[in-house]
C-alpha cells in the first residue's frame, strides 16, 4: 500500500463526499483496489460509505459489480438448456424476517423453476440465506462445481457468497466487517457465477429500486422484479415482499423496459396486522425446525402467506404465470402436495459431500 494510491484513492472519496459521480470504469477500478487490498482498511470503508451516502448511479454499481465478477468470482458451466433464476436479498434492512426468500426459491424449484441462488451468513439478522441452508442439512462450504451439479439434477443451488470457493479473493473479508447497507451489498448479490438472465431481488431501501433494477438490465438480466416491502404504521422496510404493507416493486422485461408498481396484500387476502409475525426464531435451531415445518406445509400462518406471495413473485419472472395470484396459486398447491418439502430433500442431497448426513440432519428438524 504505497502513500501515492492512498493519496489518490483520497481523491476518489472527495469526489463523492461533493456529491460527483464516478465513471463505470472509475468505479470498476475503485473496487478493484478494494477487492485487492491496495489500500488501507480506513480508505476502503471511507470509500463505501462515502459512496452510499452519496446515492450510487447505476453506472457505479455496474462498475462494482464487474469489478467483483471479472476479480473474484468463481466462473462457472451450465448446461445451455437451463436458463437459471436468482432470488436473493441485500440483507441490511431495517426489519428482520425468517428467511423468506430460501422458503420461497424452494417452492419455486419445486414448480420446474432452476433456481441458481447466491447469498451470505447472517450479519445483522439471525440466519442468513448460507446459515439457513446449513441448518438444513446442505454443504455450504462445497465447490462451485458441486453447486451447478445440485440445480442440473435438483433444479436448486446456492453458492455462498462468502466462501473463497465462490470469491476466493476478498467478499467474504470485506462483508464480514461492515455493518450498513451499501454498494457492495447491491454489486456483491448480483455476482453471481452462474450469471442468471432472471432475478427476484430484494433490496434493502425504496430509493435503490429503480437503480439496481437499471443495473440488473444493464449487466444482462431479461426478466426481473426488484423490490422493497413496507410495514403498515411503521418507517422499517423488508427485502422481501411484504404481506405487512405495500411492497414497491419494478418489473424488467425486454419488451417493455422497466415499469415500476406495487403489490397491496390485502386485495390478494394475504394480509396481515404484525409484522411481527415474520420475525425469525431467537436461534437457529429452533428457527430451522420451524422453516423445516413450513416446507412440510405444516405452518398455517404469515409465514407461509409470504412464503407463497414471494414464490409467486417467481413464478411471475420467470413467466411461469400469466399473473401473480396465479403463481401464488401455483406455489400453494406445490407446498399442499408437499412437493416443496420434496425439493428441499432433493438439495440437501444434491448439494452435499455427505448426503446421508445431510439428510439425517434435515430429517431430524421434522421429527
């Protein structure tokens, strides 16, 4: 780390803190530093947060975005025929739910959708998308290769986001020590290896919709939702749909650019007064046991009516529904005839260097 890149790199966080935008290139090379350890711990978070505060463009978080992808993503090879789909968080809202989106990219899979997901371990939440999937059962510290074999032959897959088989440079180092929402969430959720085409992405403020959906249409994305839930009476905010407010979503489609809209659960009859509800267990054996009961379509409440409202979202996509309360209908039929509960037995085997285990250990949740 020379005082001459710290000097510049300096340069950099002035120019944001006053508010000016960087290049594509300027932020690709920006985070490069940052990926590469160039500069000091001190600059790296300045940066980020200078960044934040600032309001990312679309152009720097597609700047970032490459930057992790081409630098410190594990490149994988699916077959053609499979067009994957991702459904993933930013993580960092204000209010903590159990882990919706995993319940909802099960169901999914189960409907024929290959769901290629990538998330992290909890840092400010009880269970991240990686501690849930680990509580079930699936080898989370597996290779790349072993995640493209469990979408091939269980149409699902996660690639953790904070293993150096997957980023083997520095995500998991960075994101292990901050502690507010930023650009790295956005850019680091969407480097996903196996470059997905379709996406249901959560995001962790209203205001970042509209900028992460133009990045997702910028780096190749033909068909997604972006969106931020909202909690009726309250200022706190999901990345996920919500069945507690109003959900602010926009739709990306090749044929109609980006279109932005809103889902009211209550004209769905998915409605419900406390969010409370959704909150995750106090520790994740107890929350494992009830996301296993959930799959095995043995919960009957909010959680299973977001479970359905975000799958739903899926369907909808991956244009697997012709709207979203028939792909909520979809995904309720597939959890009451427990081909959901099926799929999930289908990851942990597929995603595993020891399916016995795994299974042994999801089994035991349901007992």
């Amino acid at each position: 780390m020379s005082q001459t890149s710290n000097r510049e790199f300096g340069a950099i966080i002035t120019r944001l803190i006053q508010k000016e935008n960087l290049t594509r290139n300027e932020a690709k090379k920006s985070f490069a530093s940052v990926l590469n350890n160039d500069i000091t711990d001190m600059q790296q978070g300045a940066f980020l947060a200078a960044l934040t505060a600032k309001g990312e463009t679309k152009k720097e978080v597609a700047g970032s975005w490459e930057a992790i992808y081409d630098l410190d993503t594990t490149k994988v090879n699916l077959k053609s025929e499979i067009k994957t789909v991702d459904n993933s968080g930013t993580g960092m809202d204000t209010f903590k739910t159990f882990n919706i989106s995993t319940a909802a990219s099960i169901i999914a899979a189960a409907g024929g959708i290959p769901m290629a997901r990538h998330g992290a371990r909890a840092i400010t939440s009880v269970c991240g998308t990686v501690d849930m999937a680990e509580a079930l059962g699936v080898d989370v510290e597996c290779t790349a290769d072993l995640v493209v074999k469990s979408i091939e032959t269980a149409g699902l897959g996660l690639f953790n986001g904070m293993s150096p088989h997957i980023h083997p440079m520095a995500l998991g180092r960075i994101l292990s020590q901050i502690y507010f929402g930023s650009t790295l969430n956005i850019a680091a959720s969407l480097a996903n290896p196996a470059l997905p085409s379709i996406g249901v992405r959560g995001v962790y403020s209203k205001k970042v919709i509209l900028p992460v959906a133009n990045v997702m249409e910028e780096i190749g994305y033909k068909s997604a939702i972006v969106l931020h839930g909202s909690i009726d009476e309250s200022n706190k905010g999901m990345d996920e749909a919500s069945v507690c407010g109003i959900t602010h979503c926009a739709r990306i489609s090749e044929k109609d650019g980006i279109n932005e809209f809103t889902i009211d659960p209550k004209k769905l009859g998915l409605s419900v007064k406390n969010g409370k509800d959704l909150s995750p267990e106090k520790d994740i054996e107890t929350e494992s046991k009830r996301f296993a009961a959930l799959l095995n379509n043995r919960e009957n409440s909010a959680r299973k009516d977001a479970a359905l409202l975000n799958a739903g979202l899926i369907f909808l996509a991956a244009d697997r529904a012709t709207n979203l309360e028939d792909g909520i209908e979809q995904a309720a039929k597939l959890l009451e005839k427990g081909t959901a509960f099926q799929t999930l037995e289908k990851w942990v085997e597929a995603q595993n260097t020891d399916p016995e285990m795994g299974l042994k250990k999801l089994h035991s949740l349901v007992q």
